[in-house]
C-alpha cells in the first residue's frame, strides 16, 4: 500500500508523540462567605459542636493577635507576625492533628499553637524574646516558631521520615507561606517526601502577599497545589478561609499519609500587615482589602452559628470576657518572669557537648550568673 510522505510523517508522529501524564487540581469550599454550607461536600465528622470550637479558637487566635501588636506598640514585646484573616488555615487544619502529630510551624501559626496546647502564657513569653517560652512546644509534639523561610519543611520531611522508621504511627503537618514556595527547600523537601512516601502534610498559607511581592509575581502557575504533583504526590486548593473546608482536606490527608504525603494550598489573605515592622499601605489598596474582609472566617462562621441559633450577643460578650480574661492574666504573669542565664546554654542542643558545657563553667567562674539576674 502506497502512503504518501505526509501520511508517514502523522503516522511516525503519532506513534513518537504521545502524552505521559495528565493531572488535575481540585478545590474544595464548604461553607461560603455567607454561611451557607454545600451539604454534598459536608463530611459526618463535622457537627455544630465541632463547628462551635472552631469559632472559639479563631477568635481566641484574634484576641491575642490584637493583644501582641498593642504590646510591641508599647514596646512590650519583640517585633510579631499577625495572623489575622489566617485563623480558618490554621484552626481548621489544627484540629484535624490526632495528639500524637507533630507540628512544625514557621512563625505565623499562633492559632494551631493554641489548639494543640500551648498555654497562653508560654504564647506570650516568647514573643516578648524569651525563647523560653518554646520550651513547652515539645510536650504538645510541635517544634517551636522558625522564622528562616520555608527550612521548617526540611525539618518535617525528616522528621516524619524519623516517625515511618520507628513505626509511631504519627505523621507530620508542616506549614509555609506562598513566598516560602519560591525557596529551593520548598522544592527539595516535596521531592524527599515524595520518593520517600513519609507521613508529612504540607500546608500552603496563600495570603496572597511575600511581605510586598504579590502572588502573582511568585509564579506563572494556576495554583500551588500543582507543584505537588512533580513531586510524585497529589495537591489540592482549598477555600483557607473556610475552616470546614480546611478541616475536612487536612482529616483526609493525614488518613492516608502512611502512604502518601499531601500538598494543600489554603487561599486566604492577610488582612494586616506582615509583621509589626511592615506597612502594606505602600504596596496594596484599601479596596483590595475591603474586598477580602467580606470573606473574614469569623464572620462567616458566626453568621451560620447564628442562623441556626447556636449564637447570640450574648454568647459573644462572655467568650470575649473570658478571652480578655486568659490573655491578660497570661501578659502579667509573663511581665513577671525572671531570667535563668542558664538558659542560654541549655536550650541550644538537646544535649550538652562538651564544648558549650566548657564555656558555660566558664560564665559561672566570671560571675555572668550574678550579672545576669541584676
């Protein structure tokens, strides 16, 4: 059978052409910014009573955010990184955690700190600069706050690698900003964790903003989520201001996490500044921010709590008393704390090499302990 030339070419390019792979990314809502709930996506492990919690700790997480950054105005406490318009991320993925997870933040997860069983006390000691105050993080299986961008997610690769060699049976849940996703370690620890299939959930906060560089100079890509998929793993976008939403992504992924880790991009927005030495008036517009107080979590889930009379004002006054309550006993028990020079030495090494041991007799011998409680 005679073929011409230019069939032979389709013929050839068919066989040699052919496509390898084909992914997709869904994204996942619940609850709306008017606090009506999609019933089809509402899974059985979410209640009222679950939904009532939720609210509480969004706006626990709220309260001290707005207490923090009075404080560092009055120069009571270090420079802070709010995480206001962020507390659906962090609740809802929080509550998801079984106790023995591991938590590995970067500096912006206040409201999964609280939820997991940091005190409020030990909230408010850190931030006014004594590392003291994450001391108590490896009670609640979480590391304390890290501030390099996105090395945590190497931290958590390892150790949810560390969990599937000694078979706990716990998995690690790892978060890191949209600017944090243009770091090599980003990448580096997705391709760890997808070739060594460890427990680790990757958490993208998309607040939309690097301090001032927009998402839209971060990536040409439709989503975060995708990068997931180069790594071997799948990603999913959720609606990060919806903490059922969130909930229900991060309950799915740690159900499977012994298999497989998960990458989930949370779309929220940072309605503040980025920490306390930042001014987004200079990078970002009033109407863009008005736009996205529409889809504040807390309005959101009140507004449904409240349809359905599990709310009222009065409800509000005594959780906002109670509140006020906890973080003002917390700031002037913190105001009291004395300083243990020893500390600088044994907080550094979960144990002591001989080397610092050396240089700690020697600050005892020079009297630094003395100075130091002056």
């Amino acid at each position: 059978m005679y073929l011409t030339k230019k069939l032979q070419v389709k013929i050839i390019e068919d066989i040699m052409l052919k496509k390898v792979y084909e992914g997709s990314v869904n994204y996942l809502q619940i609850m709306d910014e008017n606090g009506l709930i999609d019933n089809s996506q509402m899974p059985n492990y979410i209640d009222d009573s679950k939904i009532i919690e939720m609210y509480k700790w969004m706006s626990l997480t709220r309260a001290a955010d707005s207490k923090m950054i009075s404080l560092q105005r009055q120069g009571r406490a270090v420079t802070y990184g709010p995480s206001l318009g962020e507390e659906a991320t962090q609740i809802g993925s929080a509550m998801a955690m079984a106790k023995k997870d591991i938590l590995v933040p970067n500096f912006r997860q206040h409201g999964s700190y609280f939820v997991r069983g940091l005190p409020m006390y030990d909230f408010m000691l850190y931030w006014k600069g004594y590392e003291d105050g994450m001391a108590a993080t490896k009670a609640i299986n979480a590391t304390p706050y890290i501030v390099p961008v996105a090395t945590q997610l190497l931290h958590a690769v390892g150790l949810a690698f560390g969990q599937k060699y000694l078979k706990t049976g716990a998995n690690v849940l790892t978060y890191v900003g949209d600017g944090g996703t243009s770091e090599g370690n980003f990448y580096e620890a997705l391709n760890f964790a997808g070739e060594l299939k460890v427990p680790v959930v990757f958490i993208i906060e998309n607040n939309q903003w690097a301090i001032s560089t927009p998402i839209s100079k971060q990536t040409t890509a439709s989503t975060l989520a995708q990068k997931a998929i180069a790594a071997g793993f799948q990603g999913i976008q959720v609606d990060g201001n919806d903490p059922l939403a969130v909930f229900k992504a991060t309950h799915d992924a740690l159900e499977k996490a012994k298999e497989t880790p998960t990458l989930i991009e949370a779309i929220t927005y940072r309605l503040g500044f980025h920490t306390t030495s930042d001014d987004p008036t200079k990078y970002r517009t009033e109407a863009e921010v008005d736009e996205w107080l529409k889809r504040d979590p807390l309005k959101r889930v009140r507004t449904y709590l409240e349809k359905k009379a599990l709310w009222n004002d009065a409800k509000q006054v005594d959780m906002e008393a109670n509140n006020s309550k906890l973080i003002n006993e917390a700031v002037e028990k913190s105001e009291q704390f004395k300083l243990d020079p020893k500390n600088v030495f044994e907080h550094i090494y979960s144990f002591m090499p001989d080397t610092l041991k050396d240089e700690e007799n020697a600050a005892i011998n020079s009297g630094f302990w003395q100075q130091g409680n002056d």
